[in-house]
C-alpha cells in the first residue's frame, strides 16, 4: 500500500498503525479434484441397459411370438417354462428383451464381444447380434425345460449380409461379460437375416472367433492420474468388424490385455476411456495402430453428454 506524505505526524502514526493492524486475506485452498466413481459409472450403464428394454406378455400354454421394435422376431414353444421348482408355468409371462447390434450398445451398455476360448484365455469375437432374453412371472425369473428353446429371426447388423461361418454362444455375466461357444448350434443366414435357435435364456450371441493370423502383441494404455480399471472403463474397438473388446486388467497404473488376449500387429483400432465424475460422462476416443508391444498413452478425458457420446461412436468404423 502507498500512503501519502501529511502535514501533520499524527496522522502518518494513525495511518501506520491501521496498515499494521489489517487482517491478511486467508489464502484460498483449491477444491479437491472430482474423481470418478465406479458407483456412477455402473449406474451409467445400467441406465443405459433399462432405456433399451423392451417387455411383452405371452400366453405359457400357447406357441407366441413377439416383435421387437428392431424388427426382430422371437417365437417360444408352449409349455416350454418352468419355475425354478420345475413346476409348469401356465398364464401370462412377461419376456424382456435386450438387443444390441452396433459398437455404441456394446460399450455404453458394457455388451463387448470377447470371447472364451475352449482352451482357455480369450480372443475378440464378430457379432451377428447379442440378445438378452429374460422371461418372469410375478417378478420370479423363469427357465426353460431341457430340450425346448426359442427361434430368433434378425437382421444382418450394419445392413451387411449374413455370414455363413456364425456359430451360438452364452453370455457369462460376471464383472465383465465374455461369452462360451454353443456345444451346438443352429445359425441359418439369408441375406440381410438371420434365423438362430437359441437353447438358453438371458444373454445369447450370433458370432464367430475374428480371424487374428500374423504376429499377435500384448496392448497396454496408460490413462491420467486417478482413472484405473476399479472407476473407469476401457474397450478397444475393432476397426471393419464389428467387435469391441475390453481392456480390465491393471497392472503399475496400466491398464493392459496381459495374459488374456492379444491383437494382431498392424491392426487398426480404436480405444475408447470412458468414466463418470458427478454424473457427468467422461471419454476419449483415440484412433491407432497396434505395434509390436504397443503402449497407447491418453493423456486427458473430456467432458461430455450421452448424446454426443453415442454420436461420435456411431462414426467409429
């Protein structure tokens, strides 16, 4: 502070000891940094999952089929449910239906395609489309009876035709979803459809291992400071196919495919980061190459809404 010159000293002491009394502002201490949160982050997916259901209600004691509002067609055999005491189920049955066919559902409801391969360790797969199928009665979760199933006609995803190499597989729905190869299967291509007969509930698949010859690679990323795999989610998506697979092992702040799948060098692809900080989505999308030993290094992740967020999936080939 710059005082004046006065004429009379009293008021240079006053003007002296008002300064040597004045208060010093507090310094300001930043707020902490948001972090994301795997709480808000399951709950963006399964948001995500509840907006995409569909229900319908059939007769247990006759042959019905429904149609989704994706033109898919499920038809069920009479008299094919049973409670989980193995008792009959007759009367109304509520089916809920989940269907997802592009990349944008695969990560944004966290549907990606990695299969288990029968030796063990995993290897991305090609979807045909991934079904949910669920059936109730007075909020039990029913089952089929050994040997009845359902059939599903569907569209070729991307507008594509169908692909005569497809097989079945089940959903194994743990932390992440991975998916087992049908002991058998009936996969009946037409063009632009498909007919499958699926033998189980809950998740099924059209699908088939991709073709990955040449020298293979284990892939790492590196995200910024704070997101790990226990708040954030990471996919690779596979350009030309559609297969997205996830990334959740974890090692030195890494996220890396480790021991459970490689990618072929020279591969294109794209990674995806996503999380969720204060119920706001956060996300990268990051196009590359895999190299021998790739490491893929994503140096922020930025503000975003769901809508845009699908948009700019949609545009990923």
């Amino acid at each position: 502070m710059i005082h004046q010159k006065k004429p009379i000293a009293v008021f240079a002491g006053i003007a002296l000891l008002f300064s040597a009394c004045k208060k010093e502002e507090p310094s300001t201490i930043p707020p902490p940094e948001p972090i994301p949160s795997s709480v808000e982050l399951q709950s963006y997916f399964n948001q995500n999952t509840l907006d995409e259901l569909q229900a319908f209600t059939i007769d247990a004691a006759s042959n019905e089929s429904i149609t989704s509002s994706n033109g898919t067609q499920i038809s069920f055999y009479s008299n094919s449910f049973k409670h989980a005491n193995g008792a009959l189920v007759t009367g109304d049955v509520t089916i809920e239906l989940l269907e997802v066919f592009d990349k944008s559902g695969m990560i944004r409801m966290n549907a990606p395609t990695l299969g288990n391969l029968p030796g063990g360790g995993n290897a991305p797969l090609i979807s045909g489309g991934e079904f949910r199928v669920k059936a109730f009665q007075n909020g039990e979760e029913l089952e089929l009876f050994d040997g009845y199933g359902y059939g599903v006609n569907s569209v070729v995803p991307n507008g594509g035709l169908a692909d005569p190499d497809m097989q079945v597989f089940y959903g194994r729905d743990s932390d992440t979803l991975t998916w087992d190869m049908s002991d058998s299967s009936l996969v009946d291509g037409n063009g632009p459809t498909y007919f499958t007969y699926f033998d189980s509930l809950n998740w099924c698949n059209i699908d088939q291992f991709m073709n990955t010859a040449g020298p293979m690679t284990t892939v790492n990323v590196q995200l910024p400071g704070g997101f790990t795999n226990l708040n954030s989610a990471l996919f690779i998506s596979i350009d030309g196919a559609n297969s997205v697979v996830p990334v959740w092992g974890f090692e030195n702040g890494v996220y890396t495919t480790g021991s459970n799948y490689q990618l072929p060098v020279g591969m294109p692809v794209h990674f995806v980061a996503m999380a969720v900080i204060s119920g706001v989505p956060y996300t990268a999308i990051v196009s590359a190459t895999i190299e021998d030993g790739h490491l893929e290094v994503i140096p922020n992740l930025e503000a975003t809404t769901d809508t845009d967020f699908t948009s700019e999936l949609s545009e990923i080939p």
